[in-house]
C-alpha cells in the first residue's frame, strides 16, 4: 500500500504542476551560440547585404495587369468562409491559392501565408483559418513547385529554373498583396505576411522589395536555399552546374534582401534544436534583417510549441490590430479549470487517507488499484503507438507521459458530467438499479453518453475557432478516455462529500459510503463516457500546449495504431474495470 500511496502522490503532483501557467507552453530562450559561423559558398560575391534598389526590376510586373480570379469553390463553417480559387500569374500559368474570409463588413486586417518545402497551400490552412477567426482576410498561395507548369516531382532541381521559380513566387505573393487591396472588406493599413520554414526565408526576400506590408512573420527561416544547401550537397554537384545555380541564385538570396525590410517590422522566430534549419544557418538570417525587428529563440525543432503562436498572435496583435488569443476557450474558463484541477488533487489526498484508515477486502483494493494505476499506463502506452508522430524534429514536443497526465486532467471535467446522472439515478431512482449491478453500470455508462449529442453540437456552436475544434474531433480518443483512470478517484469527493449528509441516506439500499473504493470504479465508467462531451476542457488543454495532438497547426491526421487497436485496447480496460467492480463487490 506504500507504494499506492506514493503513485497516487507522484500524479497528485504531476495533475498540480500540469496545470500550472508555468508549464503550459514553453517560453522563449536566449539566442544559441554557435562555434563555427557560417560563410557563404566559394565562388561567390561574400557580400551579405545588396544595396536596396539593386536587381528590384527582377520582382517588377503590370500592376494594372487584370488578376482574372477564377473561383473552383467556397465553403462556409462556423464563421468563415473558405473559397478555393486561382489568379493570373504575371510570369505565366495561375496561381491556386485559399482565400479565408471572416463573416462581417470588415475593415479586416489583410494577411498573406506562405508554406515550406515541399508543401502546399493546404498547409497552412489550418493556421490561417483560425487567424481568420480573429478578424482576419487571409491567402495562402502554391508556390510555383506545386503547380502543374513545375516539369519534376522534385521541388528543387538545383538549375536555373529554381531561380525563375523562386522570382515567380515573390511577383506571385505580390499580386496576393494586389488581391487583398481589392477587396472592400480589407484595411489596407493592416497587412502582415507568415512564412513557415522555406515560407519564412521567401518571406525575407519579399520583405526587401514589398513595403505595402506593416510586418513580417519569420518562422524556422534561414537565409535562403544557397544557406539552407550550401556544404555537401553543392559542392557534390558537377562544376559547371553548381557554379551555374549558384550565379542564379545568390544574386536572389533572401538573406541578401532581408536587411531592406524597414520600415515594416520582422519576427524571427526558431528553434535551438531544429536540425532543418539550425541556428548556424538562422542566425546569419536574423541578424541581416532590419530594424524594427525582434528575435525569439525556444527550445524545439523545426516544429515549434505552442508559445511561438501565442508570441505571434501578441506581435501581430499590436502590429495589425487583431486579438492576441487565438483561443477558443475563454480566459474565465482557465481560471474554473485551475481550480477544478486543485479540488480534484485534495480529494485525492483525503480519499487515499480515508481508504488506508480503513479496512476493505482484496477485491475493492483491486479496483482501487484499476482506478488509479492500472489505466494510466495503458494509455500512455496507447498515445505512444498513436500520437502520430511525423518522423521529423517537429514531432519531439510533448512526452508520451505528459500527453497522458493532460488527457486524464482534461477527463476530469468529464467525470462531473458522468457522476451527475449517475447520483440522479441512486437519489431519484433508488429501485432502477438496486437489484442489478450490472443494471447498475449500464446506466452508469449510458447516462453520460445520452448527452454526447447535444454538447458537443453545443460547444462547436460556442467555439470561435471551428477548425480547432473539428480537428481534436478528428484525433483517437479512446486512449484518451482510457487516460480518465488516473483521476476518477479524487473527481467525485469534490461534489459530493460536502453534502454526505444529505445523499448518504439515498445511498443506504446499496451498502455503500462514499470512501468506497467499488462505488469510484463504477463512477470511473461512467465517467469514460462522460470524458465524450468534455471537447472544450480538451481544446483548452490543447492551447496550453499539454496535449500534444492538434497542437502543431501543420500536424495532419494522427496516425499509428489502428482504430480496431486502439477500440481492442479501451474495451480490455473497461471490461477489467467492470470485472473488479463486481468482484470488489461481491467479496465486501
């Protein structure tokens, strides 16, 4: 029992630490430092800055030119209209781009978003459907590697095509800017640029020569693809190509550009451990660029936490004029939740003192023991095989056991809602389930999930961020119900010990108190289907950064273990819990 008594501490701990302010999100660091600086390629001019009107006739188109927008489709939800769309590109072909227009007359802040390589617009809709949702007109385009006139599958093909291309882009983002001042509905003082990882180096080169833009943000960008390749991969090409694509390419390399940005505002925003873009190759980046600028370094890969949103949304919040949360969940909610988090690990502590000062039979140590130890690591286990980890630096975020301990303080909201219905039914309807336990935890079990439809459709329809929401709809949950174990035991005492005196009477047909430990493990069930409806307490969880899945805007679908694994796994965890709770019953 020792050692009960020191596991049950140990995550009494971990729930307080975890919902602490201080451990939602990792905060920014100091710049690395870097032994070796990085230089640019033999061969070429080692000047890192360009006088700022020097090869701007490169980037230069008809602004007159018709855009000729050819709309493919729209949809709307929750708020935002998303339209799927091409323009004419001044160097030839269409541009396909996503168009996310938020619900109102507007004047509306104007954002372009720019993907990585090799990506596509559809990456970065995630992020800029919920920038919509803040007041925000946004465009994510294709860059010209992702459209059919590209002759490879390979994004890059280190000729002198890939300096075309990437000309392309820029005129091709500008006409975006274009399209944003067309509309009405957009506030031409308010427009702000995000690139991720090859979309924030691009966004340097076109920081240097558009300047309708207040703010650039720069996110895992290094100086460009001569930085980004130079090294092995160059100098392994033959002579005459690598000296060909590089007289490309050097005279356009963002990092050469950067430094003519003023008077609009930079963002750099990296990570220390990103092995994509390492800080040998940002930092060169970073210091190149011009003042206004600020620099924010965490500790993270190529994929940064949830803190370099949150930094982002604050900047561009005072840049732009949008909110600074990009939450759904208002602030008031943290606050409940805080404090629903402290009276769960109190009642942890006084029912782990009442249990050991009392004497119970083997059985109901048993599912005390199922209750709190047993499906805790089951589902860390479970998140391991399906957190849906990418195979890159992004995917080291969030440990397998802090992802697990988030999800069980995220089902203990969940446990209010099971263990309402569940008194309701011993106080109103003592006859209904005094004769059957199994009768008993069936309506443990259903109770809960008879509200799985309405609230669910009611948060969605409270949510301000719909995409947020759909997308932790679309993660596996059983793990994350099985997760719930680790704090049903100290759910339930917050509720109802303080009016012991008042339902303990009702409670009497069953022989029950309410330190009984086979009373949790049927509240513990209906609670897992409680834990159903709880989607707001989990997108809350999601923000803070404790629950990893939906986290990382670019994350797709989680992958791993299989549905039928994932459902094998939960139902081996109930029918266990069901089994002690009878067994417990039985020997008291």
């Amino acid at each position: 029992m020792k050692t009960l008594h020191r596991a049950l501490r140990v995550a009494l701990l971990a729930l307080v630490i975890l919902g602490s302010p201080a451990c939602a999100a990792a905060p920014a660091v100091p710049t690395p430092e870097v032994a070796d600086p990085w230089t640019p390629p033999r061969g070429v001019d080692p000047t890192l800055s360009l006088p700022c009107d020097q090869n701007r006739r490169l980037f230069e188109y008809d602004a007159q030119a018709p855009l000729d927008i050819q709309e493919i489709g729209r949809k709307h939800s929750s708020g935002v209209t998303v339209i799927d769309l091409t323009y004419a590109s001044p160097k030839g072909g269409r541009v396909p781009a996503l168009l996310f227009v938020p619900d109102g007359r507007g004047p509306f802040a104007g954002m372009i978003f720019q993907h990585g390589m090799p990506s596509s617009r559809y990456d970065m809709r995630y992020l800029a459907e919920i920038y919509a949702h803040v007041g925000v007109v946004a465009i994510a385009i294709d860059a010209p590697f992702n459209r059919s006139e590209h002759d490879n599958y390979n994004p890059l093909l280190f000729r002198e095509s890939d300096a075309r291309e990437q000309i392309q882009l820029i005129v091709d983002l500008r006409r975006a800017v274009d399209l944003l001042l067309a509309r009405p509905d957009v506030d031409p003082q308010r427009l702000a640029y995000l690139g991720s990882s090859y979309g924030g180096a691009m966004g340097g080169l076109l920081a240097g020569v558009e300047h309708r833009l207040r703010g650039y943000v720069l996110m895992v960008g290094d100086g460009g693809l001569v930085s980004h390749f130079s090294g092995a991969r160059i100098e392994g090409l033959p002579r005459d190509k690598r000296d060909a694509w590089l007289a490309a390419m050097w005279p356009i390399e963002p990092l050469r550009y950067v430094g003519c940005a003023a008077p609009a505002a930079l963002l750099f925003q990296n990570g220390t451990l990103d092995t994509m873009v390492p800080p040998v190759h940002a930092i060169p980046y970073q210091q190149a660029g011009s003042e206004p600028k600020t620099m924010l370094w965490y500790e993270a890969g190529h994929g940064l936490p949830m803190a370099a949103y949150e930094d982002q949304a604050v900047w561009l919040a005072d840049l732009i004029g949008i909110s600074p949360r990009l939450s759904a969940i208002p602030d008031g909610v943290a606050v409940v939740l805080y404090t629903w988090g402290l009276l769960t690990a109190g009642s942890l502590a006084y029912l782990t003192r009442s249990l050991r000062r009392q004497r119970q039979p083997a059985g109901a140590w048993f599912v005390w023991a199922l209750a709190v130890i047993f499906l805790g690591p089951v589902a860390a286990v479970a998140y391991r095989l399906s957190a849906g980890e990418r195979g890159d630096p992004s995917s080291a975020g969030v440990s397998a056991a802090r992802r697990a301990v988030g999800s069980a303080a995220w089902a203990a909201a969940g446990s209010m809602l099971g263990g309402v219905g569940v008194l309701a039914v011993l106080v109103y309807a003592p006859t209904l389930a005094a004769d059957s336990m199994l009768r008993q935890l069936v309506i443990v079990t259903l109770l809960p999930l008879a509200s799985a439809v309405l609230v669910p459709a009611a948060a969605k329809a409270l949510s301000r961020s719909d995409p947020v929401f759909r997308d932790s709809i679309r993660r596996p949950i059983l793990a994350e119900l099985a997760s719930s174990g680790l704090v049903l035991a100290g759910a339930y005492p917050v509720v109802v010990l303080g009016l012991q005196r008042v339902v303990g009477p009702w409670l009497g047909p069953f022989n029950l108190e309410f330190t009984y430990p086979p009373l949790w493990g049927a509240l513990a069930v209906g609670t897992m289907a409680g834990a159903l409806v709880t989607y707001p307490y989990h997108l809350w969880m999601i923000r803070r950064g404790v629950i990893r899945w939906g986290s990382h805007p670019a994350a797709d679908d989680a992958r791993g273990l299989a549905w039928y694994w994932q459902a094998a796994l939960f139902l081996a965890a109930l029918a266990a819990m069901l089994a002690a709770v009878m067994f417990s019953t039985g020997a008291a």
